[in-house]
C-alpha cells in the first residue's frame, strides 16, 4: 500500500467539543470533524437535548447552537451506544445546574470507570444521587476548587474543565490528561471566552467566568488513526505520505513503532513512511527483550497498542506490548493466533509476540474499534482472503475507510451481510 493521505479529524477530540457548544446560546463552528459512526450518534444525542446541529454544506464543518437551556437529561437508549456521551455531563451541569448521565456505552474492553468524573463534581459543588440507570447530579451553583484527579483520565478531564469554565472563583485541576485532544478542547473553551491556563500540562488553571461566547474551531488531525497508516504501510512495504498530520505530537508513536524497526520522516507537517522498511524489532541495551507500554499522554496511546501487537507479529524478533489500562482489549489476540501469528498471552495485560510470521486470511469478528482496525491490518498482510464481520465498530472510528484505502492499493470490499 502506497501514496498519499489525509488523516481524518481526531474523533478523541470531535465528541468533547461537539459536547462544549452547550455552554453558550451562541453558534459554534467546528470544522474537520470525521464523518463516523460516533460522531452522527452525538449528533443525534444533541438533537435529543433540543440542541441546533446545522450542516453547513462544507464536508467535515458543523453549525451547532445550543440557544435554549438544553434538555439536561440524556437518552439512555442513545448514550448506551456512546462511551463519548459522558462529555456532556460537564457542559450541561454548567448551563442548566443539573444533569442526568445514563450508564454510558462504547467499546466493551473492560471496566470503564466514572469514579474520577463524579468526584471533580462533587468538589466543584455537585450533589449527586447514583441509580441503577445512571447519576443525577445537581449544583446550585458550581464553585471553583483546588483538586487533584485520582487518575490522569482524559474524559474527566474534559468534564472537569467544561465544569469549572463557568463556575464560580478559581480551580486548579491537578494531575489533569494533557492529550492533545484535550489541549483541542482547551483551544476551544479559551476561544469561547474561557480563561484557562496551562494548556498540555498536567496542572491547569481555570478561571470561571459567567458566560461563554460563539466561535470557530477546527479539529486536529487523528494520531490514532496516523499510527494505523503508519502501521500499514509498514507491514505491506509500501511508501506513504502522511499530509498534515501535526507532528509535534506524533514524537512518542514515531518511538514506539521505531522499536518494531519502522522507519519514519518528517517534512514540514507531513509525515513519510518509506518503503523497504526493515521490520526487525530493536532489543533493549545488552539484549534484552524490549517491550511497548501505552502511560498517560505523552507516553504511548492505549488504543495504539492493539496496533502495535499486529504490526510486532510481521517484525523479526521478540518483544513485550503491555496494556495497563483495559483488562480485556488484548482478547482480540486468539484471533491472531488462528491466522498463524505466534503470541503468549500472559495475562489480560500483557502478550509476547514473537515474529515474523506469515499469516493466513481468516474470518474475523471485530469487538472494539481499536481491535478492528488491528484485524484489518493483518488481514491487507496476510496470504489469501480474509472477511471482517461486525465492522460498525470500525465505521465507529474512521471514515470511508473501505474507499481510503482503496486508494493506496488495498484490495478491499464492503460487502452486504
């Protein structure tokens, strides 16, 4: 696979300020949004809160007005398909004073906590009830705190952030996720009138004002998505150009992937993948078996890591792809293995992958975005054909990517069920 691409808008970062235009009555206009599946379910949830999605005729920009006081109560049947439903707890507790978040859904990798999320409320001034549907959370009024995040949790974060942008005084928010999608959501919030400070730090500053004003914002490009192509083109040799795909942030994937013996370069904001990659896995000094650990930005990204198992499976040599966060992402791995890739599965965090091995097309059911494209990788590498069920979960995080991929040489087709 070769040629040349534009990688799609974050989707980490499309849902949280689609989520932020219910903190003012004004239009917000957001541009490079992806055209995915997660994407048009907020769309559809924002429409439930009585919340104006207007499309512009532009690919990618969207016009949304939230001019009401918005509905605070989500619909569960919508939220239950969307982990990224839970970014509108923070802006809808801002603007109305209370807000009711179902038991959100998303990707079934294991436990996926809201506990950060409720105790940044609570000490921003937030009542909350829990019930077997969900959390109803009120604030008469939300006051600024010094607090500090028991876990580095981007969601939360971003909650936190919306929350204290219109409360009252000044909140310090420590130990807060500095991905750069929460860095896109701060951009935003500081454009509306927010007064944050600190910006891809760990600590930010917050200075709450009465109200937020309408702007323009364009999404950054998709380092998850980059990671994939890169991936890609690695493990079919070809050469790929990679266009504006923002790569100050792409330093530590650039890393990660450099331990697979994968190649990469930098021109201006393009990225090149050359082709005649070595794919020959880097041990550690004396020797030793390296490994691949995802850690809060700016260490490697957990949803790169089902990305970084497949791509070791075509490397020479042995490593480590230890995934702290998720007990059950690394599942996907028995697929694997009946395609003819040689992995050890430790235990839910941890896989020995020892390559190269040639594998064999398989029919493959995608659990999770992430795992999805991580089949799909291995099916473009492997001999013979391969058929890929369940692909929602993949149309959840990347756009057209059937037709995309069609363009760089792959042999792909959506076939009806």
């Amino acid at each position: 696979m070769s040629g040349e691409i534009t990688p799609q808008g974050n989707k980490n970062e499309a849902l949280p300020v689609l989520a932020a235009c219910c903190l003012t009555a004004e239009p917000v206009l957001l541009d490079n949004l992806p055209d995915i599946e997660d994407v048009e379910v907020m769309k559809q949830i924002l429409a439930a809160q009585g919340v104006a999605v207007e499309e512009t005729g532009v690919p990618g920009q969207l016009r949304v007005r939230a001019a009401k006081d918005p509905q605070p109560r989500l619909p569960e049947s919508l939220s239950a398909k969307l982990r990224g439903s839970v970014t509108l707890a923070g802006p809808l507790l801002a603007r109305c004073g209370r807000v009711f978040l179902p038991n959100p859904g998303g990707d079934k990798i294991g436990r996926r906590r809201l506990d950060t999320h409720l105790q940044a409320f609570q000490e921003l001034g937030a009542a909350i009830e829990a019930t077997a549907q969900g959390y109803e959370i009120r604030a008469r009024k939300l006051r600024g705190a010094d607090l500090l995040l028991e876990e580095a949790s981007v969601t939360a974060t971003e909650n936190a952030v919306c929350a204290a942008a219109l409360a009252e005084g000044r909140t310090v928010l420590r130990n807060a996720a500095s991905e750069p999608h929460v860095q896109g959501l701060c951009r935003l919030l500081n454009r509306m009138g927010a007064r944050i400070e600190g910006v891809g730090s760990n600590t930010l500053q917050i200075e709450g004002v009465s109200q937020l004003r309408g702007c323009a914002h364009r999404v950054g490009p998709d380092y998850q998505e980059i990671g994939s192509f890169i991936a890609l083109a690695a493990v079919t040799r070809g050469a790929l150009r990679l266009r504006q795909a923002g790569v100050d942030d792409l330093r530590m994937i650039r890393l990660g992937f450099a331990r697979l013996g994968i190649r990469t370069e930098v021109e201006g904001d393009d990225l090149l993948v050359p082709s005649g990659q070595s794919l020959k896995i880097v041990p550690d000094w004396g020797g030793a078996v390296p490994k691949i650990d995802d850690a809060p930005w700016p260490g490697f990204p957990a949803d790169l890591t089902s990305t970084a198992l497949v791509t070791a499976t075509q490397c020479a040599g042995t490593i480590l792809i230890h995934e702290k966060m998720y007990e059950s992402r690394l599942y996907f791995t028995d697929s694997l293995i009946n395609m003819g890739a040689r992995i050890i599965l430790c235990d839910p965090h941890r896989a020995v992958v020892i390559g190269p091995d040639k594998l064999r097309g398989a029919r493959l059911n995608s659990p999770d975005i992430r795992a999805g494209m991580a089949m799909l990788i291995a099916a473009l590498c492997a001999e013979g054909e391969s058929v890929i069920q369940n692909i929602i979960q993949i149309d959840r995080g990347f756009a057209e990517l059937d037709r995309r991929l069609q363009n760089l040489g792959a042999r792909i087709e959506r076939v009806a069920p």
